[in-house]
C-alpha cells in the first residue's frame, strides 16, 4: 500500500506542480513536415493518450498536418500558454472555456474529451452512496470542475451543500494522501487518480461518467477555428484513427509508449484504468447549459453565454 502511495504521489504531483514552459523533450513533432502546424497543450492524464497513439502511429502525417503536442504539468500553465498564443488549442473543460471568455480570452469548443472525475470514499468508509456520506467530510478544490462534478452529484441524490462538509484542499497530492490517511471522508479526485485511490484500499462511490455528465472537452483559439480549419479537420480525423486503434488493442501494446511519452512513472501501467474512448463528437448541450449555470449561480461568470456562444461547429462543417 504504502508503494502504491508513492506512485499516486509521484503522479499527482507532474499533475499540479507549476511549470514555466515546455522544454524541448516535453514537444513532440514531426520536424520534416511541411504542412500546416497546429500547437496542442495536453496534461499527463487519459485524454492525451489519442494524440500520442495518433502522433506515435503517424496518423496525423497521414491526414497532412502537422501536430506538436506540448505537455504540461498544470492546467494553469497550459491555459497561459494558450492565452499567450503558444498554443492553438488544448485538452480543457468547460467551466474552463467559461472563465476564458468571461475574461475577454475568445475560445472555442470543438469537441468532447473522456475524462472521469469520481467520488472516493477513504479507506475505513463503508459508505455506498452519496446519500449515505450525509455530515461526512468530502473534499475538493474550490471553483473548479471538481467541486461542480460533486455539486451534481449532491443535485441528483436530492442534496444540498449543507448536507456534507465540503472540505477545501486545492493541492490533489494533499487531498489524496489526507483521504488514505483517514483524515477525510471522501474526496473526489480525476482519473487516473481515482483508480489508484481504490487500488490503495478507499472505493469509488459516484463518477461523472456514471451520472452521464461530460464536462471535458478539446477547446481551441478562435484565430486557429477561423484560420486553420482544415488542419483541426485532420487532426480530428487521425483522432478518430487512434480511437480505433484504443478501442480495439490490449492495455498492454502501448502503455510502455504512453508512460514514456507522458512522463509517467512505469508503475502505472498497472494503476491506470482506461476508458472506451469515443470519437471526436461536439459535447452535449445540457452539459454546457450545467456548466454556465453552475458558474453564474456562483457568480464567478455573471454573462449567460449560450451553447452556440462557445461551441464551435468545425466538426459538423
């Protein structure tokens, strides 16, 4: 147990340490490539690991563009990179894209992404359901897609805030190492975090993917939508390919690649639990219509921007 720590600790903290910028072994590329480049910020989670298959497979040679993809370490340098315009586009989600365009910072979604968040009960908690968690402890950062996915969760078990003690610990390697340490309750943290939290003894309760809630999504800049259409395009289509590739080849045929190119330990090759990947899809509009609202109920976005405000329709076109 206590080596299987070590390893989330190890992961968590690529995830949330701050990084000033990519370096030159963090960007892959194909460097003889005449075509069009597009900029992709991607983190160290299962929503990058399409664009590595994809760059690895040399599917996006085959649809004639170029991709580098840039890797970072937190998803405030990523979103800086973007603001600055090292970036065309990113892995993100859409509270996200919401505080970029409240901000004067145009963005657009472009398509769904299959990240998870779940609700973990700490070791020693016998609890089931949310339902069953009532008064207990159960941690997230505030403002952000975690403290949303758990707010849904308490909406559709009939809940309110005031029927837990929301526990504020911005720091993922903190909350989970509080929540194996029975210090919390709960705690709801992203995969592949949440899987190594049950490999280590806690269980999982409720998971976005379960309640069928989808607030991840690929966000690019609006000049890149306007301006390089055609190779957002292609790279979607060798997008597709790698979905393939994911959707039917063993776990292990390439997670030696993925570790490797994302930087992750080699012990996580057996804590990491993958999805079914989808195709690139536009994301659902009730899933923007929870996240506007949720943002404008908190009064950390005060415009009500509708889906086709920050929806981009490049995929449909």
């Amino acid at each position: 147990m206590k080596k299987l720590l070590i390893l989330a600790m190890c992961i968590l903290s690529m995830l949330c340490t701050a990084c000033g910028s990519t370096t030159d072994e963090n960007v892959a590329t194909d460097n003889n490539s005449t075509e069009e480049t597009l900029k992709i910020g991607l983190m160290p989670d299962i929503d990058s690991i399409p664009f590595i298959i994809a760059q690895e497979k040399g599917y996006f040679k085959d649809e004639g563009v170029n991709v580098e993809l840039q890797y970072f370490k937190s998803a405030m340098d990523r979103d800086s990179a973007l603001q600055s315009g090292n970036l065309d586009g990113g892995v993100s989600d859409m509270l996200a894209a919401g505080f970029a365009k409240a901000g004067g910072f145009d963005v657009k979604i472009t398509s769904s992404t299959n990240g998870n968040y779940c609700l973990i009960a700490g070791t020693g908690n016998t609890a089931k359901s949310l339902a069953e968690m009532k008064g207990q402890n159960i941690s997230v950062s505030k403002n952000t897609i975690i403290e949303f996915v758990l707010d849904e969760m308490l909406a559709q078990n009939n809940m309110t805030e005031a029927d837990i003690n929301k526990t504020v610990i911005p720091q993922i390697p903190t909350r989970l190492e509080m929540l194996q340490n029975g210090k919390l309750d709960g705690a709801v943290l992203p995969e592949p975090m949440g899987s190594i939290a049950v490999k280590n003894g806690s269980h999982l309760v409720n998971s976005s993917e379960a309640m069928k809630i989808n607030p991840g999504v690929m966000v690019f800049t609006n000049d890149s939508v306007e301006n390089k259409k055609e190779a957002i395009k292609a790279m979607y289509r060798a997008y597709d390919k790698a979905v393939d590739y994911l959707n039917s080849t063993p776990q292990e045929e390439y997670m030696d690649l993925v570790i490797e190119t994302a930087g992750l330990p080699p012990a996580t090759k057996d804590a990491m639990v993958m999805p079914k990947y989808m195709k690139a899809a536009l994301p659902e509009k009730s899933d923007w219509d929870k996240s506007i609202n949720w943002l404008n109920k908190k009064e950390l976005v005060t415009e009500k921007y509708n889906y086709e405000d920050i929806v981009s329709d490049i995929l449909t076109k």
